[in-house]
C-alpha cells in the first residue's frame, strides 16, 4: 500500500517516512502544502499522513481542495495543537484521524492499520427516514425535497445514524467508527458534531429526527428513551 507523506519539517518527514517504509508500506514524502496536493491529486494513495502547520498550504486546506477534486483516500493529520476546534476543524475537513504531537510511532501506525483496514463502501444504500433521504452512492442528502449542504464528517455522522435508525448509537461508537479515535469520556466532540449536524437537519423543520437518548448517545428517527 502506499501512503503519501506532507511534514514540512526535514528531520520528522525523514523519520516518517523511514519508518513507514520498514513497516512495509510505499512512501513518498513532501515538504509543503502545494507540493503535497499536486501529489495527492496525481492519486494512486491508499492514505495521506497530512501535518497542519504546513507552507504554502495549511494540512486542513490541501485536504479540502483535495477532496474537492475527488480524493477519497482516509487522511491522518498530524500537529501539535490540541484544541477542540482545531481537531473538529480537521475532522470537517475529511481527517479520518487527528494525532497530537508528539507521538509514539507504533500509536501512528496503528492508526494507520486501522484506517486502512475500512474497506470502500461495497453496495449503494438509500436510507429514507420520514422526509429525509440520503444517498450513499450519489453523496446526498435530502430533506423535504431541499438538498442538504453538509460537510464529509457530517455526512459521514449521518450515515452512521441511517444505518442503525430506530436504534440508538453511542457516543463511543460514533468516535470509533468515525474517527477511530478512542471515546475517552468526554463527551465534547462528539456532541459538537451531533449539534452542528441537527442545524442542518433539523432546525428548519418542526419534526425533529436526531433523537438524544440521555446516559446513551443519539438516534435518528426515535423518541427519546
């Protein structure tokens, strides 16, 4: 498999890309954010290793124009901020994963492993849930008739709930599955998204669909437990 490697700092980016290699994967490596995304966009990566604070373009904007172009490949950012905002930021951005800085190598290429051990999404599925429907194979999401503008991870949030509708979804899961990130109790990131998502779904309409079900987590579609 091969990984694409953006660190703007000579010495991490030699390491990086060392140990990657020793641990069996095809890397090729840049220094800045321009550079990572023409390299990107030349495709072939099965994951992108992007850090944030890069010349040229920041990790968060070569992402979005990267995605923007059709990429698709899961993206790990690296950085040494650790803020809500920033990792949500990335997060919307179409990270798969946010790693703080500084890390131990074997915590990445986990990481890695687990990212790349999703599997492309094998069969189309169209969820229909009182007016609102979403299209996994076209990216789209409809709610009486209106199309919905969400963002990658919002969209992702979403389709986690339509695949388990009626049933409830912790916020454990929702960071797994999403993230992988490990839910560690703190139940901010995960109900910043949920909020921003319901802006979306639900606030211009007077049936609410994104259910909170309190001591569990979220549900679409359900009453509250």
């Amino acid at each position: 498999m091969k990984i694409l490697v953006v660190e703007d700092e000579a010495r991490a980016r030699e390491s990086l890309a060392r140990s990657l290699g020793e641990s069996g994967y095809a890397v090729v490596a840049e220094a800045d954010g321009e550079a990572g995304l023409a390299r990107a966009l030349e495709g072939g990566f099965d994951l992108l290793v992007l850090d944030v604070m890069l010349p040229g373009l920041d990790g968060f904007t070569l992402l979005q124009e990267a995605r923007a172009a059709g990429l698709v490949a899961p993206v790990i950012f690296l950085t040494a901020r650790d803020a809500l905002s920033d990792r949500l930021r990335g997060l919307e951005a179409g990270g798969g994963d946010y790693l703080v800085k500084p890390f131990a190598f074997s915590e990445l290429l986990a990481r890695v492993q687990n990212l790349l051990r999703r599997g492309p999404v094998t069969a189309a599925q169209v969820w229909t849930i009182a007016d609102l429907t979403l299209d996994s194979a076209r990216r789209r999401v409809t709610r009486g008739g209106a199309k919905l503008d969400l963002t990658p991870q919002e969209f992702a949030l979403l389709e986690l709930l339509a695949r388990r509708a009626g049933h409830p979804v912790t916020r454990a899961r929702i960071a797994e599955e999403l993230w992988d990130m490990a839910y560690a109790g703190d139940p901010n990131l995960v109900d910043v998204a949920v909020r921003r998502l319901r802006r979306k779904v639900d606030d211009a309409h007077p049936v609410k669909l994104i259910r909170t079900l309190r001591g569990v987590g979220y549900a679409l579609g359900i009453e509250d437990a």
